[in-house]
C-alpha cells in the first residue's frame, strides 16, 4: 500500500475532491483489472476513452480516480483527481508506485525509424558479454538480466515499463536498454524516466497514418532529446541530416557518429560480404558478423555508447566481434546454394538499404527474388513508394499480403503496384497468399540465387481480419526449400 498523495509526486493537478491522504493497493488504466483499494487512471485514447468506464472502475473497487474531466456525479467516498493529460500523470505516477526504478540503473533509450531494435538488442548482448547484469526492454522481446518476457509493443505503456524496471533493480541490474518509439514519446510513455542517455539512428519515411506530416514525426522524436538532463549523453547519427536537429535544444552532453561526415565516433567500411563486415571504428579495425552499411551504422552507435558507458575500447572491440545478428534482422540460411535472407524491413528506407547491401555483395549473375507487402491499417502512403523500391533493386519481385489486418489485401497491393514503372512490370508477380508467395520464390530460385523475405522479420503470426495465425517467414522458407529440394 502506498498513499495517494505519494503517488502523485510530480503531477501537476488542477482539482482534487477528497483526500489524497488515502491508501492505494494498485494503478491501472483498465477498469477491468481494478479490485478493491486500487487508483483507476482515465486515458483517452484513440479507439476507446477510460472516462466512460469510471463508474465500472468504482463498482470493482476503486478508491481514487485520476481522470481530464471530473464526472458529472461524483461517488461520496471516493476521491478524484483532475489532471490535464492523464497519460502524462500516470508516466510520473508509475515512477513514483514502483520507487523511481529508472533512477537506481543505467537506462539508455534508443529512437530513430530503423536500427532501433538492432541497437537496443545488440547493446544488451554486448553488456551481458561484459559480465553485468543487463536489461532490455524492445520490440522483440524484454529481458530482465537471463529472464525473458514477451513483448507487445515497441515501447509498452508507462505503468509495465517501470514495473520491468523495478524488476531489474530487484535482480541488481545495471544497464538497460530500451527501444523509445515515436507513439512512446507522443503518449507521454516515456515520462518520468531518468535517462543516462539517447541514441538517434536516422529517420525516413513511416508512422505517417499516426502523426499525419513528417515534420510532426520528427519533433515527437526530437522531444525525447529535449527532455534529456545535463548528466545524460546524446548520441545522433549525423549522416542523417535530422540528427543534429536532435541536438539542438537538448541540455544532455552532444556526441556524434558518421560513416560520411566529420564525427566524435567515424567508422569506414574496409570489408562488405555474408559473413560480415571489416570496419575501421576511430583508428582501430574490428570484424563483425554483421553485414551491411546499415549495420555499420549500428556497430559504431553500439560502439560509442559502450564507451561512453564506461567500458574500455579494446574490451570493446573484442566484444564487437563476438555479436550475433538479432533475430529478424538480416538473418539468413543457405540451402541447396540458395541464400534467404529474413529482414523487418516494413519502411522504403529501410528495405532500400537492405537490397543496397545486397547488391554490393552478390556478383551479378545471381538473381535477387525480393518478396515483399505492407501492413493493413498503417501509413498507405509508403505502399508506391515499396513497390517502386523492390521492383527496381530486384531481379524478380513477388508482392504478397503482410499483416493485412482489417483491409482488403487486393487493395494493398493494388497500392503497392502503383509505385511500379514500366520497365520493371515484368519482373513482378502478385501472390495474395504469404506461404504460396514464399513457396513460388523458392522454387524459382537457382543455387546462387538469393530470396529476400522482407517486412516481418521477427514476427511469428500474420494478422487477418482481427485474428492472428502463426506465421514464421524464416521457418516457413526453410521447410519450403527443403521440400522442392526433394
């Protein structure tokens, strides 16, 4: 049990009725979950709004209610709380419930459009090499030292957050690291957090169903650096003409990484193939299993923010070069001659890079078989822009469904096409179902020939019409190869 008025330490309050001197057992935003003795927290949020459930948190049990707008009755016994935006009250009332979790190790955030979960997993790794006891808190999973969670989204809501985080401090965690995504920032998930410091990958286009212009997109992403402290440290990729937008209001201490520019961290790709890259990182050569400029681009973010962490540079040299690719990230398997390549790449910039990298590696007299779609219900003005991009850096393009979601999948890729010019019509097919669409890119691969399976990489489900069904690229490829190799 903890008092109400503990709670709401930091909180900016504009109407209390009745005590803040009360009791309470739990917080949460969902009045199915309240029981009795609990705080219930009224978020509005896009689809449904906590408001209209006030009074069903109160018959559960609650004992206190934070909500934007008081109830036109209000319940004798019960106190309210009224607050400007009850998202960002529950991110500093979730601190202050489990202790200032974020305060008691070292929590360094991660944000950009792609690299995020690379970064964010491959710093874990890295420090758990070293012989600390780590946290990760990403898209593809939470880890709480050797413990591991599932996780839901790319960055949860306030309240799981400080409770993974409080979770660490019981097991004597030392370092976390954590995906702070775009809806994180803009829901106020963030708030309250006590960051060692931040990292800025690069930004291009997605989210743009969630934040309406690119501008928008941009400064919800600047405000996670403009909220950063004196004591913390901002590292941004200035390659990425956005990074030292990143800077420029921050208090933290500015540090920069560059493969182009002049940069506090430069790194220079010496060796690009499958089995890894040669780098040059600052005056010192390094090898990782990594493949890829984009990943070089993470090897020296991962680099930099070691070292300023604390760790020592041939330490971490040495470390570099033991890393595991993450799963979903440019994971592959070759089979029979024929190389799959597994990737998340869901956003232009993303996949570019991707069929870039390989371009740079293959000889030419291989084929390069891309399947590829987009995600139903998210930001449709990217879909011409996937098509165009596939269709120009591949030798053969299937399009096919991704997590359609509630939309048609004809209509997809009906968008998806469009980004397709003339010259390119031939080499594209349109495979609505994802397993005949792999299937057919295995069976008109060669040996030599290489398969990129992109958009999912981690994912193990595909969602349709509101159900998820299981759904593995990487497994599915591999069982598919394996049969027409019979």
């Amino acid at each position: 049990m903890i008092a109400l008025k503990d709670i709401l330490y930091k909180v900016t309050l504009d109407t209390v009725v009745g005590s803040t001197g009360i009791n309470i057992g739990a917080i949460d935003f969902d009045s199915r979950n309240i029981e009795n003795g609990d705080l219930f927290v009224a978020i509005r949020g896009s689809v449904v709004d906590g408001h209209d459930f006030i009074d069903k948190a109160i018959k559960n049990g609650a004992v206190g209610v934070v909500c934007e707008a008081l109830p036109e009755n209000l319940v004798d016994g019960i106190t309210y709380v009224e607050v400007d935006n009850s998202s960002k009250a529950l991110a500093f009332m979730g601190a202050n419930y489990y202790n200032a979790p974020s305060e008691n190790l070292k929590l360094v955030g991660v944000t950009g459009t792609n690299g995020k979960t690379t970064v964010a997993s491959l710093l874990y790794q890295l420090f758990k090499k070293a012989g600390y006891k780590v946290g990760l808190l990403s898209t593809v999973r939470i880890m709480v030292d050797n413990t591991e969670y599932k996780a839901t989204h790319t960055t949860p809501d306030s309240l799981t957050i400080n409770k993974y985080l409080k979770d660490m401090n019981d097991v004597g965690v030392e370092f976390c690291f954590m995906e702070v995504s775009s809806h994180g920032i803009h829901q106020y998930r963030t708030e309250g957090l006590h960051f060692e410091g931040g990292i800025f990958t690069n930004l291009s286009h997605d989210h743009l169903d969630y934040h309406k212009t690119f501008a928008e997109y941009r400064d919800v992403k600047k405000k996670f650096f403009d909220g950063l402290s004196k004591k913390a440290f901002a590292l941004v990729n200035i390659d990425d003409k956005n990074g030292l937008v990143m800077l420029q209001n921050t208090k933290a201490r500015k540090l920069t990484y560059a493969l182009k520019d002049y940069a506090d961290y430069k790194a220079q790709i010496l060796e690009n193939q499958f089995s890894g890259l040669l780098l040059k990182v600052n005056d010192s050569e390094v090898w990782t299993r990594l493949i890829g400029s984009f990943n070089a681009y993470n090897v020296l973010a991962i680099y930099a923010t070691a070292e300023l962490l604390g760790l020592e540079r041939v330490e971490i040299l040495r470390l570099v070069s033991e890393l595991d690719n993450v799963s979903g990230r440019f994971q592959y398997f070759v089979s029979d001659g024929v190389t799959t390549i597994i990737d998340y790449a869901h956003t232009p910039d993303a996949l570019k890079n991707v069929l870039e990298t390989i371009n740079s590696i293959r000889t030419k007299n291989e084929e390069l078989i891309t399947v590829v779609g987009c995600g139903g219900d998210r930001d449709k003005t990217k879909r011409p822009k996937m098509g165009h991009i596939a269709s120009a850096l591949s030798t053969k393009v299937i399009f096919t469904s991704d997590n359609p979601r509630s939309e048609v999948p004809e209509e997809i890729l009906k968008d998806i096409e469009k980004g397709v010019e003339p010259q390119n019509y031939k080499k594209t097919l349109t495979i609505v179902d994802r397993k005949q669409a792999i299937k057919a890119a295995c069976q008109l691969a060669e040996p030599n020939d290489i398969i990129l399976i992109a958009g999912k990489g981690h994912e193990t489900y595909q969602e349709i019409k509101g159900e998820r069904f299981d759904f593995d690229d990487y497994k599915i490829a591999q069982e598919l190869l394996k049969q027409i190799q019979k």
